[in-house]
C-alpha cells in the first residue's frame, strides 16, 4: 500500500467518522415537542403523535392495532420523554426552551 493509497484511507475513515457524528446528533426537528406530547397523551392509542411527525405509515399501524396493543403506547412515552421521538425525516423533536 502506498503513501498516498493510506492517506485517502484515512481522510475516508475520518469523512465516514464525521458523517456518524452529524447522524447522531443531527437538527432538530421543527415539529413541536409539547404539541406531540399532548397529542400522544390524549390520542396516543390511536397513532394520532404519528401523523403529527409525519410517521404517516406508522401512524396508520398505531390506529388499526391501538398503539401496538399498548405496548408501542408505552415504547413512545419513553421515546418522547427522553427526546428521542424522530419525525418523518429522521430529525429528532426535542424540548425547546
């Protein structure tokens, strides 16, 4: 392997590293937090949070299974709380002061 064969091997790795980072942290949505969670409280059996980010096939599920049986009522209650809801474009929909 030649000098320069390593150094694009590097700047590589190190452009994939970035792209990782930008992925984990990335923008946050513009959808509002507190919208969402008002929505999954009182709708949430229904997916209505879902069409609210924009999770429209998701959202659909949610409505004809009742979140999941309960079980993805809970899952989002955690996700939310803990700000890790994601919109329809992979944007995390976080608390906003």
């Amino acid at each position: 392997m030649t000098q320069s064969q390593k150094i694009k091997d590097l700047e590589e790795k190190v452009k994939i590293k970035e792209l990782e980072s930008k992925l984990e942290s990335g923008p946050s949505s513009e959808k509002e937090w507190f919208i969402l969670f008002i929505c999954w409280f009182l709708f949430g059996f229904f997916g209505v949070h879902r069409f609210y980010a924009g999770r429209i096939g998701t959202g659909i599920i949610w409505a004809l299974t009742f979140a999941c049986f309960g079980i993805g009522y809970l899952v989002d209650f955690i996700l939310i709380v803990m700000g890790n809801f994601r919109d329809s474009e992979h944007r995390k929909i976080t608390y906003k002061k």
